[in-house]
C-alpha cells in the first residue's frame, strides 16, 4: 500500500475482513481449491472443481457504472462479508479490490479496513461476473478474471465499462506488464492469452504440452517490474518464466508444486516469487532459481492461514497481503 504506515496490524486487518463471515468458514471453495488435470484434449479438470459457485437467490445484471468510495460514510451498510476470496490488487490510492469469487463481486477496501462498498453479483452483463478469480489493476484499469463467464472484462477505477475479451475458457488469473500489456491464463485451454490495455491486439502464448513454454491448467499469473512474465502451470508442476513476447526463460519447481493447486504468485523488484500453497496453507517465497528461501505459515499477528490462496504485493512498501480463502480474511506480511 502506498501509505503502509496507515495500515493496522494483520490482525485487524483480518478481523476487518472477517466482519460477517460467521458460519462461512465450512463453504466449499468455488475459487480455490484443489483438483486434478484432466486427460489430454478435455481441458485442465479443474473447470470441475470450480464450476459449482455458491448459491445465489437471485442473479443480477447492473449494467450501470459502480461508484466507489474513498472513505467509508456514515449510516451507510456494513461491510457484508466475503465468501472465498481468491486475488486482490493495490490501487495508487492504496485501497485494496479483492475479488469475492463465492459472492461473485469485487469488495474494496481502504488501508484502515474500512469497506469502501463494490460491484458486480451474479450474472453476465457489463457489470456483473460469475466467480471471478484474478484481477490486476494499471494506473486507472481494472482488469478482472470474470472465470465463468470465459471472459476477462475491463473498467476504470470510476466506475466505467471499458470493454472485455471473451472467447476463453475457467480464466483464472489477470496481470499487467509496467507497460500495460494484459495477460490472461486460459486455464482450460492451457495457454496464456496478451492484450493491449483496451483488451485488443490478442495474441495467444503457448498451447497444451510438458514442453518449455507448453502449460497444463495454468492458474497464477504476475509481471515483474523487468517485464518477465512468471506462470503457475500447475498440472506441470512448475512455474514457468517467460518474457514479454512469450519466449521461455526458466521452470521453477519445489516440492510443494506437486502436492496443490490453483496456486497464485507475486514478485518482488529482485525476482524473489512469492508463492501459495492452499492446501498446506503456507506462503514461499522462491529465488530466482526456484529455491525455497523462506515459508510463513501466518502473518505479522501469528493468525494461521487458511487456504491461503492470492497474493497483493506492496512492492513500494514491501507489504504482502495473503487472501485466505478458508477464513475469508486478509493477513498482511511485512517482508523489510
């Protein structure tokens, strides 16, 4: 966060995200959990384990522009609670956009914790998603995973519908390269999908394969500020490393890779990967050569992880915030 200083300990800011989840803890996890890649030419498998989102009384299409806060305001609802969140992004105004897959919306946050309200809910208009589970923000472009849709979908931090890139697949996660080039893992068609910021320009990356630069269920994504492009290519057990234009530059691999699924991962301005394990609930964090250099098992405040699942890093501050999909909470890790 841009102001790090502001925010409160990894307790609160879990207890936070924590207000209305009571009894949530046992929902099945729509947008992280584990499963098997599926046999060659039928996707990843893990289209199976997700595909199930939780109940919701009524669908919704608001295809009208959101309004988001900048403080909370008096007299106005209480934050909700989330069920499963899966990824978060960091705005330049230091407010964090978690995607709440099992709510099928997008809930905002500012530094304190203070809920800032959000958008979407179940359906397929503009502004409605179906268990989101990547997202990735530019300077005033919101990119979001809409995973059930098959589609990657756009806004402004305003509030505007700026357009969207169908035709995929369970996409599972969303980044953005410094100069603005989108990415997209196509999970269940095991390929990366590039666009320019307006999502245009498409071009596809990769295809099914054990080969380099070949994925199997890819699911992380992230950029690192040289503009490298790190994939978690789970039914390889790997994390592939490419460049801009999609040449392959390494496969990371550690033990942890072969136990899990639907990984996510950041990294840092030294090339050290930040990585989730859920299902062991613990976070890595990976040289340049794929060597385990640490693991957390909680954050700052001790609180345990739950299916630990995405990662939002504060590369400014050196602030890691870890989404716990289990307990619907954010940890933060303060990494200097």
């Amino acid at each position: 966060m841009r102001d790090s200083q502001r925010v409160p300990s990894a307790l609160r800011v879990s207890s936070w995200l924590a207000v209305g989840a009571v009894g949530l803890l046992l929902t099945p996890l729509a947008g992280c959990k584990k499963s098997e890649p599926a046999a060659a030419g039928t996707g990843t498998g893990t289209e199976t384990a997700a595909a199930s989102p939780t109940k919701v009384e009524k669908p919704v299409e608001k295809d009208v522009p959101f309004s988001i806060a900048d403080a909370p305001k008096a007299g106005e609802a209480p934050f909700p609670g989330m069920r499963e969140p899966v990824q978060g992004a960091l705005d330049d105004k230091g407010r964090l956009w978690i995607v709440d897959s099992g709510n099928s919306r997008v809930a905002v946050f500012n530094g304190e914790g203070g809920y800032l309200g959000g958008f979407a809910g179940l359906g397929s208009g503009h502004f409605a998603l179906r268990n989101p589970a990547g997202i990735a923000i530019h300077g005033d472009s919101l990119y979001v995973a809409d995973t059930w849709n098959g589609r990657v979908n756009g806004y402004s931090l305003s509030g505007e519908w700026k357009g969207t890139a169908g035709s995929l697949y369970g996409p599972r996660g969303v980044a953005v390269s410094p100069k603005g080039r989108v990415y997209v893992t196509d999970s269940g068609n095991n390929r990366l999908m590039s666009y320019d910021a307006s999502l245009g320009d498409e071009t596809v990356i990769g295809k099914k394969g054990v080969g380099k630069g070949e994925f199997t269920g890819p699911i992380g994504i992230t950029v690192s500020p040289s503009g490298n492009v790190y994939v978690a290519d789970m039914g390889n057990h790997r994390i592939e490393v490419l460049t801009g234009d999609g040449k392959w530059v390494a496969s990371l691999k550690y033990p942890g890779l072969e136990q899990t699924w639907n990984v996510y991962l950041e990294v840092d301005n030294n090339e050290t990967v930040y990585v989730t394990d859920p299902d062991a609930a613990l976070v890595y964090a990976l040289s340049r050569a794929g060597t385990v250099q640490k693991k957390w098992d909680a954050g700052d405040d001790k609180q345990k992880f739950s299916r630990p699942c995405g990662l939002t890093l504060d590369r400014k501050q050196g602030v890691l915030y870890v989404i716990n999909a289990g307990s619907n909470t954010v940890s933060k890790l303060k990494l200097r």
